[in-house]
C-alpha cells in the first residue's frame, strides 16, 4: 500500500494576548482534491482546536477564506495542495488587523466599501434589448424585462493585502474604487454624482500606483486596477471642460 | 426588571434570524458560534430560494413553507435575491407523467406555475438543453448563502444581539434537571468562562446532537451531506430543476460567474468529517449536463460537501431523501424532562426565518413573555452592516 503524500504546513499563528506571532508546523495528507482550506480544517479537527480560521461556501463564492499561501494572496478553498510546493507557508492577510492567526478584522474593507454604495445585483448577461423584445413578444411565458446577478466581487480583501498602497488607511482602495466604477457603469437608482466626489480625491482614483497587483490576484475576475483606470478617463472627461471653461459636451454621469 | 436573557449556541442562518427574531420580541440574547458565522451547513447550500415546487408532490408541507417564506423574504431583504425564477425541465416520457401530479401538487400549496412549450422555455433560458419535452416555470430565485444571513446577524446586533463568533461551547450548566447556561472556550485568546441563561436554544444544525447530549438528551437527526459542483462561467440565469421526483444532480443554477450543480445525498455521523466522493462529483457532470448541455465541458471551480440536519431515525435506505425538509422545535422538558432547554433543527436555508419565529414562541411561552413575532415585516440591514456598525 503507498503511503499518502505529505507537505508541511508553517501556519503564522497570532495569539491576542500573546506579544510575538509564531510559525507553528503541521504535517498534513494531500488527496487529489485537498485544499488549502481542507488541510486548515483538519488541523482544527484533529489537531488544534484553536487555529483561527473564517471559510463559508469552500467554492469561492462567500470571500471570507483570503490568506496568503506561499506570500500570495488567495482563497484558500479554491487552492488545491497539488498546485503547491513543498512547504506552504500559510499567513493572514496584510494591512489590516490580526484577530486571530489567520482571521483579520474586515471593517476596513466594508468601512471603504460601504459609502459607494453600490448594490449587490446588477444586469445580468444575455440581458440586451433583443431579450427584453422576445420576453415581451407573447405567448411566450413570462416576461422577463430585465435578467439580473450579484455583482462578481466577493468582498473577500485580497486585492486591498496585495495592493502597495492600501497599507495607507485614508486610500479608498482598490475594492471600493472598482464598485465606484460599477455604480457609474450601471448606477441602478445609485447617486452617480456623490460617487464620483468620493473618488475623484488624491486619496482615491489618483492614489493608485498602476501596481495592478488587485487584479493579479482578485479571485472573481473583477479587474480593480482597469476599473481605475476607466474611472480615471471618466474623471478626466469629466474635469477638462471645466477646466477651460466650457460647459460640458456630453454628459456622461448619470444625474 | 431585566429582560430574560437567552443563549443560541449555532451561527448559521436559523440562529442569526433567531437571535434578530428574540432582540424585536425584547429579550437579551447572546449567539455564540464555534467558528466564524455561516461556517457551518449555512454558507455551503447551493444558494437556491425555493418556491417550494421540489416538495410539492412529496412534501406538502415543506412546500408551503417555502412559497411562504420566499415570498416574505423578497420582502425583507430586497437586493438580496436574484428574481430571475426557475424553471422545472421534462426531459423524458417519465419525467412527462410526473408533470401532472407536479402540476397539482404546485396548486395546491399555492405556488404559481405557468406552463412552457420547448420554444417558449429555450426563449426564456437559452442554456436548457433544446430536446426538452415540456417545462413548468415557477417564483424560485437564488440568493448569497452567507450574504442573506448576514442581514439577519447584522439586525440583530443592531437591536442589542451579542454575537461571539470563534466561542466554542464546552458544556452546559445545570441546576439539577435545568440547563442554566453554558461553559464556553474563546477560540481566538484560549480564555474559558460561564455564561448564566434564562434558555438555551440549540441551533447547530447537523451538529445538534452533540450540544443535546451536553444535556443528556438525544434529538432524532440524521447529518446528510450532498455533494455540490462549482462550474467555471454563467451557464443560466434561471434556476433549471429536473421535472422529476428528487435525485442526484437534478439542480443547475447560476451564481455569478459560476454555476452550481446540486446535490447527492448519504448519511454521516460526524457532519465535520465529510468526503467528497469523486463519483458523485462525475453525477454531477453527467446529470447536470442533461439539463444545461455545457455543464458537460465547464472546467470545475470546487466540489465540496454540505451536511442537512435532516429529522428522522438513523438508517433510512435513501440517504436521507425519503425524511421531509420540515423542521421541528424540541422543548426538553417536554419530551425529556430537561427545562431550559430547546432544540431547533431541520429546515432549509429557505425557511430560516420560520424557524426563528416558531423557536421564539416557544421560548417566548416558556418564558412567559406575550411578544408578537415581528420579523415578517421587518426590512433587514444591509449585509455590510455587519462589518461596520459593531454594538458598543
């Protein structure tokens, strides 16, 4: 019978109340299937009951499993062993504060995120005007005027870990600016106006180094570092009329 | 006075809309939860609102649950759900017999249907697979697994819940026959402690015979885990159901960027020790893709699996298919002799504020406390609240 591989797990451990976090070392199985998060879990079942650890969907949905494995930035129960070296090197996410080994406070994120406002749901695709004319043709079922989704981020911080910048508490950050550019793009009853005073601030938009390390590692696709960037043109559209003086040509801000 | 201060030990949908459903009826109350909330069964289900139609035929009652809650939860927390609604395919002659009986079993615990000609559903769900015979539409909807519960956390802490997640229940206290509180362990400082309670409430789901044994009681459930496919990409909008008595792999749904593929079913005794067998994994392919074809060659984002607290005796032949999705309030002084004590257990994600309300009065009429339940009517926080505005 072949003995199950094995890696070696260095998970940085953060007690409150101790002064010094520590590397605290687990050897663990690894199936073809084994995640990050399913050999952080078994750690917890069968040999620490205290490693701290937030997870929820274990499909990369929920956002809350972010840490950095091997000093990258990812969700770790969409990780799988097999992608992996030999140690890895598990550590919470950076800038914000530990609570707990590998469980940090997210108000920082939500406390960005939360003044943009911008919905959950927006437009789904195959949701055009060729949809809502066939919905509306009858007989043919119900009437469907608007297909709509969650909007892809999931909110889970590793773009705001990875970011250079966001270490500085007064930058809007690359989550928040990209759900900005989202409220713009499809303000869905949203207050354009107020969102773009929000980022159009030296610590918002302009803040970004054009690092684009957010969208490196943002696990939904959702490309913060090019929504900057189009939030930027769009700030500027929307700035160099007034600048000249002249009133501005085509309104692009939905009011 | 003080208020009676009450203790739900379970972070998951039904102790969030239980704790939000005590703070409106003016109790104190305190959740505590082992892990960080919705770690459970809570965050893992495959985001489906359910009209209620997958239990019309079998399982009137559950049905009835679920059109009811789904149409106050719309109304409770709107945003949170996407309204896109379901569809119920017929693939085969089978699946074409059982449409009448789906059909009256839908009228009859008042969920809307509308029935589709093949054209008409392709029109409506291009991702159906286009040899469909016949499809039924119906008021499903999918929401944000942990997201939805979240709201209710949120509210709740607002209204004066104390919520400690990472504090796990080590046993409980007693007074000869009553249960009069809890010892617990901070997960995060080590630190241990005692915490006095009017009532405890257990709502561990899967978990909830190990917290009734603490009080030398048994409740009759049964941890069910099912097998759950992520698909890399969009492959519907609406939620496609297979039109045919519950199986494997009879659910695709979209969830934004991806698509989940749902469900198998066994039975487990330690619901923290699941495997994800790779034969129901390939169930999923394979059955998902009868009804939306690309599932077949969608690259798998995750499989994972998520164990139901399902009400019944050990050992049933279906995996625990054959045990209704109701859910049932256990007052221990009642059926064991054990006073400040109730279990509440089964359901679905669905049905979490129904089950807060009937827990709440019965613990509002063990209490002696006259409170109208409140949380029909009652619009959530947002989901972000929870993050931001933490209670003094």
């Amino acid at each position: 019978m072949n003995t199950p591989r094995t890696v070696l797990f260095k998970v940085l451990r953060t007690d409150p109340a101790a002064p010094v976090p520590r590397y605290d070392e687990f050897r663990v199985p690894v199936g073809s299937r084994t995640t990050v998060l399913d050999a952080l879990l078994a750690v917890r079942r069968l040999k620490d009951p205290g490693l701290a650890v937030r997870h929820s969907c274990l499909h990369g949905s929920c956002g809350t499993c972010g840490m950095r494995v091997n000093g990258r930035e990812v969700l770790a129960c969409v990780t799988r062993l097999q992608e992996l070296g030999d140690p890895v090197v598990v550590e919470p996410l950076a800038g914000a504060r530990v609570v707990g080994d590998l469980v940090v406070d997210m108000e920082p994120l939500y406390r960005r995120l939360e003044p943009v406002g911008r919905p959950l749901l927006r437009a789904s695709e195959r949701a055009g005007p060729d949809r809502a004319e066939a919905a509306a043709a009858p007989g043919t079922g119900p009437v469907l005027e608007e297909l709509e989704r969650f909007e892809d981020c999931i909110e889970c911080g590793l773009c705001l870990s990875a970011c250079p910048v966001a270490g500085d508490p007064r930058f809007l950050g690359p989550a928040a600016l990209a759900a900005a550019e989202r409220v713009l793009e499809e303000p869905r009853g949203t207050e354009g106006r107020a969102v773009l005073g929000l980022v159009d601030d030296a610590h918002g938009a302009w803040r970004c180094h054009l690092a684009f390390e957010c969208s490196a590692v943002c696990p939904a696709g959702v490309d913060p570092g090019g929504a900057i960037m189009r939030l930027r043109r769009r700030l500027l559209a929307d700035r160099l009329p007034r600048l000249v003086g002249k009133s501005h040509p085509h309104q692009e801000v939905p009011s | 006075m003080d208020a009676p201060h009450v203790i739900v030990v379970g972070g998951g949908g039904t102790g969030g809309a239980l704790a939000h459903d005590l703070v409106l009826r003016g109790l104190a109350v305190t959740l505590l939860e082992r892990g960080e909330l919705t770690s459970g069964t809570t965050g893992r289900h495959h985001g489906l609102l359910h009209s209620g139609a997958r239990y019309a035929v079998n399982d009137p009652e559950s049905a009835v649950e679920c059109i009811a809650e789904n149409r106050i939860l719309r109304r409770i927390a709107p945003g949170s759900f996407e309204e896109n609604g379901g569809l119920f395919v017929a693939l085969t002659d089978e699946d074409m017999d059982y449409r009448h009986n789906f059909l009256a079993g839908c009228a009859a615990c008042d969920i809307p249907t509308r029935e589709l000609t093949p054209v008409e559903a392709v029109g409506l769900e291009p991702g159906l697979n286009p040899a469909l015979k016949a499809a039924v539409w119906v008021p499903d909807a999918t929401m944000d697994a942990m997201r939805l519960p979240l709201r209710f956390f949120a509210t709740a802490r607002q209204g004066g819940a104390r919520l400690r997640p990472f504090t796990e229940v080590t046993s409980l206290l007693h007074a000869g026959r009553r249960v009069t509180g809890v010892a617990v362990r901070d997960r995060l400082t080590g630190r241990e402690g005692e915490l006095g309670a009017d009532l405890v409430v257990n709502a561990t789901g899967p978990w909830c015979e190990r917290l009734a044994a603490m009080a030398g009681v048994a409740v009759p459930v049964q941890p069910s885990p099912g097998v759950l496919l992520a698909l890399v990409g969009r492959l519907c909008n609406l939620v496609v159901n297979r039109l045919h008595g519950a199986a494997d792999g009879d659910i695709v749904l979209p969830q934004r960027a991806l698509s989940i593929v749902g469900t198998s079913a066994w039975t487990v005794e330690d619901p923290d020790d699941l495997d994800v067998p790779d034969e129901h994994v390939q169930a999923m392919y394979r059955e998902g893709a009868k009804l939306v074809p690309a599932v077949a060659s969608a690259a798998e984002r995750a499989a994972w699996s998520a164990a139901r607290p399902l009400i019944g005796a050990s050992g049933g032949e279906g995996g625990g298919r054959e045990l209704s999705r109701t859910f049932k309030c256990f007052d221990h002084a009642v059926t064991d002799g054990v006073e400040g004590f109730v279990t509440i257990t089964g359901g679905k994600a669905t049905t979490l504020r129904a089950m807060a309300e009937a827990t709440a009065d019965l613990v509002c009429a063990k209490l002696g406390l006259e409170a109208p339940c409140r949380t029909r009517d009652t619009v959530l926080a947002p989901h972000t609240a929870y993050y931001t505005r933490r209670a003094a």
